[in-house]
C-alpha cells in the first residue's frame, strides 16, 4: 500500500459534506425483485428444486439503485430513465420513493416493459434469475422528454451520473446532449459506461469502467497487466479532459489520463464477499457525490472504493449508509500509487 508524509483526512468529515448534496442521476432503471424461501424438495416435472416462497420485496435497481445510494449517504437524489406503461413501473417509482429517491424523470414508453431482475433465493443463496427486458433504443417522445427534463433538472443538481446499462436509453443522441447540457451549466459528470462507442461520453469529467466495459470501449484485450495498461491509455487518450476510472473488483481502482502516468488504488479490506449486485452503482453515486462536493477525483475515488467494499458485503442489491461509509474509511485507507503490474 503506498504510504505518504501528507495528514490523513478527516474522513468523518468529508462523509458528512455528501449530505445534502443533489445528485442528478440519468440512466438504464431496473425493478430488482426478490422472492425467497426454502427449497426442500425437487419439482416431479424438471430436476430444479421447488422453492416455497416465505418472502417477497422489491428494490430500485440499475441507474435507480446508484440514485438509491445516493439517497443513503444523504444526498437528494433525482432519477430520470425510461420505464414501461406497466404495472412495473409504479412499483419502480414507489420502491424509488421508499429509499428516499425523486422518480420526478421517469418517464413511460409503451413500446418497452419496464427492466426488471426477479432473482430466487433459496437458504440466502441465489438459484436462479429471470429477467423482463428491452434492449432497443428509446427514441421519439420518450427520448425528448427526458432530454428535455434532464436540462431543466440540471439547474439544481450539484453533479450529473449517467448510468449505463446497455439497455436502449443512450443508444441515440441523450448522453451528448446532456452531457453538452451539464458543461454549459458547469456540472460535473460521471459516466458508468457500457458498449463500444466511447465517443457519445466525450466531455464526462469521469468515466468509470469495469475491467470489461474497458475491453469493450477500446476492442483491445486486458487479459495481461500490460495489455491492460495499454487498453486504459488508449481510452484515456480517446476522451481528452476526461479521467479513466477503472474498477478491478477486490484489486481496487485504476486511474488513467492523458499524457500520464496510470495510478493504480488498492482495495480495501473486505471481510467477505457475500454479492457483487450493485456493487458498481455504489462506488458511482459516492464518486459522483465527491464531485459534486468539489473534491478532487482522486480523494472521491478513494472514499468510493470504500463505499463499494462495503457493498460487496451485502446479499443483493444493497446501499451503503453514512456510518458504515465512516467505519470503512478508518486507519490505514488505501491510496494511489504507481500502477507497478
């Protein structure tokens, strides 16, 4: 872990300036359900086990789980995505509203269902998932109302985070026009990036990848540190102005821009890894946060790493709240240094 002379921050400080904050949150809306129960026999029809069900919920999911944690840290959180004309998407905005989120920017397009993830758990442990879902683009009415919605909104937010799952919503023209919105008005944005199409996020003030997204956004392999260095250079060099946030799960972050060297994060301790769900959109709406509050990338990385190794230690999709974010950023936080694999 690298070590420096500089005094450590004053972490408990720094959580509590996230609250209050407004965070605009645009992007792939999911509906999370949940059904769990005990399987103690098999189904006489398949060789699957037949789970009775003793509990049922559901969770903001995609972009409205990173609006979700958001929300838990304190900050006023506003979503905007596209949902179905469905029953689904009342139970989005209500599942919204309980985690204390504004749905003010959903908006229903009835040529789609509203996403929505059922996992079945059996004894805590996931056995199977089905997913309802659309992968075209959202074009037409649907498209201007939120563009058009995202500029107005835009007015209040501190920072912008445009989540992407790959699910249709910024397959057209929405994230350069709010992104074009957003350096008008002189709000930062974080990109949580999907596809191959780097260019429609030009002008973010971050983009953060996983390992994958970043094979994806460049076509090169990351198999290998070195092919890895190479991949995260050429994204970084694609997107001029923009900082490369790469997420390696447990082996923390990695930070490219242009003309630089990448310095590489450390994860932090995590005591076990129960479920990566929503893990991403943790570390998204803390980094987004720590923009909005002024901080520089580096020192919002570092509280979002935290953020996210809490996560990991939650069964589904989970937020992470103020105090478990404070007890995370005790003695001993990683920091950046040289990226050395």
């Amino acid at each position: 872990m690298p070590h420096t002379d500089a005094p450590a921050p004053d972490w408990g400080a720094l959580v509590a300036e996230l609250a209050g904050r407004c965070l605009l949150v645009l992007g792939d809306v999911m509906l999370d359900e949940y059904v769990a129960g005990e399987a103690r026999r098999v189904c006489p029809e398949a060789p699957v086990p037949v789970v009775e069900a003793t509990a049922r919920w559901a969770v903001p999911g995609g972009a409205a789980n990173a609006a979700a944690n958001a929300a838990a840290l304190g900050a006023r959180a506003v979503l905007g995505g596209a949902t179905g004309a469905d029953p689904g998407a009342g139970a989005l905005a209500r599942a919204a509203r309980d985690r204390g989120v504004d749905p003010a920017g959903l908006v229903p397009d009835p040529g789609r269902p509203t996403t929505s993830k059922l996992r079945v758990l059996a004894r805590g442990q996931q056995i199977t998932r089905v997913d309802t879902e659309s992968t075209g683009p959202v074009t037409g009415e649907p498209a201007e109302r939120l563009g058009a919605w995202a500029e107005r909104a835009l007015a209040g937010a501190g920072a912008v985070l445009l989540s992407d799952y790959g699910k249709g919503l910024f397959a057209g023209p929405l994230a350069p026009r709010v992104l074009g919105a957003a350096a008008r008005a002189g709000r930062p944005v974080v990109v949580d990036p999907k596809g191959t199409d780097p260019d429609r996020y030009r002008g973010a003030a971050v983009v953060k990848p996983n390992l994958a997204e970043l094979g994806d956004l460049t076509g090169l392999p990351v198999r290998t540190g070195e092919q890895f260095r190479r991949a995260g250079l050429r994204l970084a060099g694609r997107l001029p102005g923009t900082a490369v946030l790469v997420t390696r799960g447990g082996d923390g972050m990695v930070l490219f821009r242009a003309g630089a060297d990448p310095r590489a994060l450390p994860g932090g301790p995590v005591h076990a890894v129960c479920d990566v769900t929503g893990a991403g959109d943790t570390a998204a709406a803390a980094l987004a946060l720590g923009l909005a509050a002024g901080w520089a990338v580096e020192l919002a990385a570092r509280v979002a790493n935290a953020a996210a190794g809490v996560a990991v230690c939650k069964v589904g999709t989970a937020v992470v709240a103020p105090a478990e974010l404070r007890a995370a950023l005790g003695p001993g936080v990683p920091d950046f240094g040289p990226l050395t694999d």
